[in-house]
C-alpha cells in the first residue's frame, strides 16, 4: 500500500518550491540566443507542473502538510520519555518546535512547563489549550523501533501523542492567521500522572502575569489519547468526564502482643479487615443506588512476624467521585465507620483517619454547550458513525485544574489511538502501541476545528 505520508511530503516538496518564488519567471533572458527556444519550453514546462503542483494542492487535506513533522515529533518523544517534574529534554524540544512554528514561548513554568503564546495580531477571544508531557515508570514492552530509551521509563499514557498533535496543530494555526481571530495560549503541561502540574502552572507568577497580558481564556481545551477507541474515532461526553480524586489514609492503633495471646492485645489486623469489608459497603448500601463512586483500598500494611500481634495497621484509600456532596458524604462515612468498627473492639484509641487535601484532583466536567458544539463539529468532519458517547471515567486528570482556578468552560475529548480489531493494549502498560499516524491525523484535524471554533468572535 501507499505510504500516503510519503505521497505527500512529495506534493509538499512542489508546493514549497512554487511558494518559494521559484515560479518560473517569464522574463525571456536577452540577449536571445539559439538556446532561448529550449529555455522557453523549459519555462513551459515549469509552469505547467507548478500549475498542476497547486491544483494537487488544493486536494490534500492541510493536516497532510505537518502530519509527517507531527509523526517525526512523536517518534523523538516516544523514545525519549522522561518522568513527571523530570521533564527537562521533553520541554527544550517542545519549546523549540513551538518557536519554530512562530510561537512567543516562555520555559520553565511550574516545573518544566512550556507556554506557548499564538496571536493572530486581531483583537479576538483568548483560548487555552493545554498537551501534557510526562511519562511512567514502565519498562517498555512494544518492540517499536523507536522505543524508549530511557531504561525503566515509557511513554505509555500517550503524552508523546498529545505534544505532538499540538505541534501540528499549532504550526497549521500559525501558518493561516488569517483564518482566526485572538489568542491562543498554548500550555505544555509537566507532572499530570503525579496530579499537581496544573496547579504549579496556575500558581506560577509568569504564568499569572501572562494571563494579565492577554485576558483570562474563555475556554479550555485538552484531549486525551483511548486505546480502546479505534483511530479515527473520537468521544466527547458532555458534563462530567473525569473523577474527583481523593487520597485517604487511616491508621488503626490497637495493643500490640504475643500471637499465641491474642485476648492480651487489640489485634489492628482483625479490626483492619473488618473495616475493608465495611468501607465495599458505603457505595452498595450508604449511596443512592445508581450513584458513579468508587472506595479502593490499595494498601492494607501490618505487622513484621507471624507471631506477633501488630500495635497498629495502615490502610491507604483511593476514592473516587463527581458530585461534590458525594465526595463528601464518602469520607465522612469512611471517619465514622473507622471510628465505630475500632471502638466496637475496643481500640484504644480512634483511628487517625488523614484526608489528603495537598493531592486532590477535583472531577473535570465538559460545559455541556462547548461539548455539544464540539460533538456537531467532529460529526460533520469524521461521520456521526465515528463520534461515540463514552460514559464518564473514574480516572483523574487534572486538566479540570483550569477550570476550576480560572473558573471557565472546559472540555477535553478522547482520541481513538486504537487498532480497529481492538487489540491495542491498554493505557499505562508496557505494551501500548497506539496507531499514531491515523490517530496524529484526526487529533490535528478535530484540535484545529475546535480552536477555530473556540476563537469565533
Ligand atoms: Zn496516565
Ligand atoms: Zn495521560
């Protein structure tokens, strides 16, 4: 089959020579001499191809011209992924193809971030668009020839994927100012699989004193790469989309003691476990049925010896949620049920339950009317066949930071990045191989129509 990148990048290389003022000239060079007829149907000829050069043209999709540097992108992050708030490499050469395209770019923003600024020199609205850049601690199972090679780390939540369709994106918008109106403040985001880029970007100072300079946006936009949704296929879910996220430790303290003993001590074990069973009843029994929420324990630690009895246990919780009186009402039931299960054994003393405040990611919710203008967008450019409607995820992802701290609309859609037959491998494992080019094609394509469409007057 036909690389149709390569068919391109070919009708590229026309095109480039055509706008680079090599039209052929008519001037007939003087004085005329017997090779002038030759040069003429030289000449001739030049013209005639540039001719059909520029009606190919205007048949190829614009998002073919910066696919292949979009591809060449990708391939340079995927093999050379870097951990959150390590992302030092990552953000040179983002930043230095963001000045390549013709953005202002300002480095070293909350970390390693990376803001990039787009005018178009018209007085117009301001829209954010941010791209995350981390990767995992996963050592790298794929086999592509381009994999990491940063032993132990791995691109393998998409981020790769993300920078690099904001490239091509950006590059197309710089390319044709003429299209829009405004600005588009461009952030590439350090630390999202940690949960705390987003904030560092909104706390930083320059950051703030850009937002001052060019108003404060009037949407933010993100996607996000799906493994299980084939390329080609996008899903963008109106109202919430991604969970609240809340980290809750709880310390048993019981009396510790000889394991052939156990009437001499409170065994933290025993009241630890009861309260792992309790905690699976909280969205079964306390919550109206129906309600989204998740209570995970994925710590329960205890003990050094099989024949002692610990003086204490811990227990770390994920939690997740939408709704914030939800939330809420999950956590209190979680400080009383530790408290009761703990005093009906006679604890000593109560749990010390810790709510992690410093490492919340609050749910992100798509504005139901940017959602449903996106969703008419995507399907009159990709077929209604190819926009699904995903229900909501439990996942965090703190792009909803944005909206929260600069109290705008937001909204983040998934990109299909999966194999037709559904075999691509999961987010955040070793194997995941995404189809990068046909999913780098529609993320240019959808971003771009939905920047444009953000920037209407
Ligand atoms: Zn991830
Ligand atoms: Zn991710």
């Amino acid at each position: 089959m036909t690389d149709p990148i390569k068919t391109y990048a070919f009708v590229h290389h026309h095109i480039t020579v055509v706008r680079a003022g090599a039209t052929p000239s008519l001037q007939v060079p003087e004085p005329l001499s017997r090779k002038t007829p030759v040069m003429i149907l030289l000449l001739v000829f030049m013209l005639l191809f540039s001719v059909v050069s520029a009606q190919q043209m205007e048949t190829v999709p614009e998002v073919e011209r910066v696919l292949p540097k979009a591809l060449e992108s990708y391939r340079w992050f995927h093999s050379h992924p870097e951990l959150s708030k390590q992302e030092e490499k990552t953000s040179k050469r983002l930043a230095q193809e963001l000045r390549a395209a013709g953005l202002e770019v300002i480095e070293n923003v909350g970390g390693y971030g990376v803001i990039g600024l787009l005018k178009s020199g018209k007085r117009g609205p301001v829209v954010l668009y941010r791209a995350d850049m981390d990767a995992l601690p996963v050592t790298e199972a794929t086999g592509l020839p381009f994999a990491s090679l940063n032993k132990g780390v791995m691109h393998a939540c998409g981020h790769d994927l993300h920078m690099s369709c904001a490239i091509g994106v950006l590059t197309l918008l710089a390319q044709n100012r003429d299209d829009w109106e405004g600005t588009i403040l461009f952030v590439g985001q350090p630390a999202e699989e940690v949960g705390s880029g987003a904030e560092a970007i909104l706390a930083d100072p320059r950051f703030q004193e850009l937002l001052a300079e060019v108003g404060n946006p009037r949407l933010a936009l993100a996607l996000h790469d799906d493994a299980g949704l084939p390329a080609g296929q996008v899903a963008v879910t109106p109202g919430y989309v991604t969970a609240n996220v809340d980290s809750v430790d709880i310390t048993i303290h019981g009396k510790g003691g000889h394991g052939a003993a156990p009437d001499l001590t409170v065994d933290p074990v025993v009241i630890g476990s009861e309260l792992v069973q309790s905690l699976q009843t909280i969205v079964s029994r306390k919550l109206p049925p129906g309600t989204r929420a998740v209570v995970t324990v994925g710590v329960f630690q205890a003990g050094t010896k099989r024949n002692i009895i610990s003086s204490k246990a811990e227990l770390k919780l994920t939690i997740r949620s939408y709704e914030p009186e939800i939330r809420e009402r999950i956590v209190e039931e979680i400080e009383r049920m530790s408290a009761q299960i703990a005093a009906a054994h006679g604890a000593p003393k109560p749990p010390t339950v810790y709510h992690h405040a410093e490492s919340y990611t609050p749910a992100g919710f798509n504005d139901i009317t940017w959602a449903g203008k996106l969703r008419k967008l995507f399907q009159d450019e990709l077929g209604v066949e190819n926009v699904k409607d995903l229900p909501p995820s439990m996942v965090g992802e703190d792009f909803s930071e944005y909206s929260k701290g600069l109290k705008i609309p937001s909204v983040i859609f998934l990109l299909g990045a999966g194999a037709q037959d559904g075999s691509t491998a999961g987010l955040h494992s070793n194997k995941f191989a995404p189809q990068a080019e046909e999913a780098l094609r529609t993320g240019i394509q959808l971003m771009r129509l939905s920047l444009l469409e953000a920037l209407r007057p």
